[in-house]
C-alpha cells in the first residue's frame, strides 16, 4: 500500500509541474515613455493591450508613472475610469483614461458613463 502513495504523490507532483509549466509567463504590462512617444501611437497602445504603464519625466527632473487603460472596465476592484492626460511628443496633452483608486461610495452608485479610447 506505501508503494502505491509513493507513486500517487510522484504523479500528482509531475501533473502540477507541468500544469504548470504549460501556462506559460504571464503578459507582461508595456511600458511607454511618453515624451519619446506620440499620442496616436500611445492611444493605439491602450486601445491593443488594454492598459500599459506611462512614464515621462516632471518639470523637477522626478519620473512620473502609472497604468493607464484603453476602457474604464479594465480598472480594478473600486477603482472608476477617470479622463486625464499626458505629455507626448507631439503635444502637452495626449487624453488618455486612468483609474481613480479614491473613488467614493457616492462615485460608485452613480450611473458613471463607460469611458474608452477610440482610435
């Protein structure tokens, strides 16, 4: 009987592994440096990938980055699709949608239109 556990552990161990090994590396997010970058090109990004990271560099030399997102029903958990923007290279304000992690209850309840990029 111990022979046979031995076994059923060592195939229950060889199926995990592979599982495993099967699903692959998860997708990376793309990362964006705005200011190298134009806006229909950063715009394309989120529209193909659904969201990525933008990165451009303050007035004060500090970098600046967060996700962005194609949709407001890429933004997680409580978070709510807002409208902001970011330099490009082509312009001082590219419009693009990030995800507001302050959202009050009061944001939530209410009927908030779906905000997407359309290229």
């Amino acid at each position: 009987m111990r022979m046979f556990d031995g076994k059923l552990l060592f195939v229950t161990a060889l199926v995990g592994v592979t599982l495993a090994a099967a699903s692959g590396p998860a997708n990376a997010i793309s990362r964006i440096e705005t200011i190298k970058t134009d806006c229909n090109a950063i715009r394309a990004a989120l529209v193909r990938e659904g969201a990525v990271i933008l990165r451009h560099t303050s007035r004060q030399g500090l970098p600046i980055y967060d996700r962005y997102v194609g949709s407001s029903l890429m933004c997680p958990g409580n978070s709510i699709g807002v409208w902001a923007s970011v330099p490009a290279r082509d312009t001082n304000a590219c419009r693009v949608i990030a995800c507001d992690a302050n959202a009050s209850d009061d944001d939530m309840i209410r009927n908030r239109p779906l905000l997407r990029i359309i290229d």
